[in-house]
C-alpha cells in the first residue's frame, strides 16, 4: 500500500515541522510553506509520512492511503 500526501494551505502556517520529518518527500519554499512530492508515498517511507502529518500544529497535512490495482 502506498499513500498520498496533501496539505491544506489555508491551515498551513508555515511551521516547517513536516520537512524536517520527511526531508526525502517535502521541501519548503522560500517563505517555508511545504511543497510536496506529487508521487504516491511509498510503503517504506509511509512511517514517517504519518508522522509528519501527526505532529502538524495546525492538522494541515494529510496522508490518505492509496491501494495499488492488481
């Protein structure tokens, strides 16, 4: 299973608590707002992507998990 990273910009404030914990799926911009990989996440970062979406102050990230077809 892999998973698919959002952020909602209206909630985001710019933190940066997600780029530190996932650095490999999202880099902040100049005014460090998030900018996420389009790609599905893969199962082996899917840890950490569940942990940068649960230590967002503001719940603004957001993982939901994708089931790949058979």
């Amino acid at each position: 299973m892999k998973g698919r990273l959002t952020v909602d910009p209206i909630a985001c404030t710019g933190h940066g608590a997600c780029a530190e914990l996932l650095p490999e799926w999202i880099e902040l911009d100049d005014w460090g707002y998030p900018m996420l990989n389009d790609e599905l996440v893969p199962a082996d970062l899917l840890p950490h992507a569940r942990r940068a979406v649960a230590s967002c102050p503001t719940l603004a990230l957001r993982l939901a998990a994708v089931r790949e077809a058979a």
